[in-house]
C-alpha cells in the first residue's frame, strides 16, 4: 500500500485488514479518529466516503500493523532490579534474599563481573544429599554455585529468549558488559501487555 502517491486499497481491504489485526470495529474507529458507524457502513458497502476518511482508516491500520509487527525486545520485559550475591557470600546470604524477595535463583557475581548461579534446587539438592545444614549456610557460593545464567543483550529481541529459558531458570540482560536486568518465564507474561 502506498498511501502518499494518493492510491489507496481497494475499500473490501478495511475488513480484512481489521480481522487479520484482531480489531473491533470500534477500536479501528478509535484509532482513525471516525465514528464506528461508518466502518460499519464502510465494511458493509452501504456508503462512499470520503478519501479522507478512507485515508484515515488505512493509515490507522498500517499504524497497527507495523505496531504488532515491532518485535519486543529483552529490555522491556526484564527486571532491572537484579538481585545477585557475590562468590565469597555465605550460602546463608543466597537463601536470605531468595526468602526476602520471593525469587528462586539468583545469579553469581565476582566483583561485577557473572560467574555462576544459585538456585533453590542446588540448596535443597545438598540438604537431601543428607550434608548438614548448618555447614552448607556457612560454606561459600561459590563452592555450591552451578554455571552462570545465559547472557543477552537487552536489545535482543525476546524470541530469543524463550529457548533459552527452557533450560535455564533465567537469563541475563546486558549492555556493554553490564548486568541491567534478569529475565525468568514469568517475566514473559508480560509480552501479552505489551
């Protein structure tokens, strides 16, 4: 469609554009800025608008398209407040945090740099492995910690994300090898508000 040469689809284009874009006819009004009785009219042949509204109406639907095309990135699903412990902690401070924010995992660091991770399952992995309790909350990270959480850029888009947490209880996001976020399944519930 090429809307600034003037020449526009054929008028039986605005109900299928509008069905394949999963709108309403009152959202599509809403975003052309006409009345919802005229898509209505419109879709059902029983007007001759004006080329300025029909205009309007597949501008609006070109808008959404290239909307629901824009592919989400990484960044805007992550959450920025990344929780971490460092190597030398204590298992004791990992298990703190996971109670106090009500999170799983969390990731590994060695200074800032990520080095591994620490999960809930490690921990109780070694409890039921019979290995006292009060010698594992004192035992550093690192001697317990698994390999670090996969890394992505936080400009990825989130489609490459959703192998990756098949695997992996979370992934990292980064910027100039920087930690600016942490990505788990649930944060991937929120593409459906997006």
């Amino acid at each position: 469609m090429c809307i600034l040469t003037g020449m526009l689809p054929d008028l039986g284009e605005i109900q299928k554009r509008r069905r394949s874009l999963g709108l309403s006819q009152k959202q599509l009004a809403s975003y052309a800025g006409v009345s919802q009785s005229l898509i209505a009219k419109m879709e059902g042949g029983k007007i001759d608008p004006s080329y300025k509204n029909v205009k309007r109406i597949f501008e609006a639907l070109e808008k959404e398209m290239t909307k629901q095309k824009r592919a989400i990135l990484a960044r805007e699903i992550s959450n920025k407040k990344v929780v971490g412990v460092d190597k030398k902690d204590p298992v004791r401070r990992a298990i703190e945090l996971m109670r106090k924010y009500e999170i799983s995992q969390l990731p590994v660091y060695d200074e800032s740099k990520p080095v591994g991770s620490i999960t809930e399952k490690v921990v109780t992995n070694h409890i039921a492995q019979k290995k006292d309790p009060r010698k594992l909350s004192k035992m550093p990270i690192e001697a317990v910690m698994e390999e670090g959480l996969p890394q992505i850029s936080e400009d990825a888009p989130v489609e490459i994300v959703v192998p990756l947490l098949q695997y992996s209880p979370a992934v990292l996001t980064i910027k100039k090898g920087m930690t600016t976020g942490i990505i788990t399944k649930a944060d991937l519930l929120k593409i459906v508000r997006l």
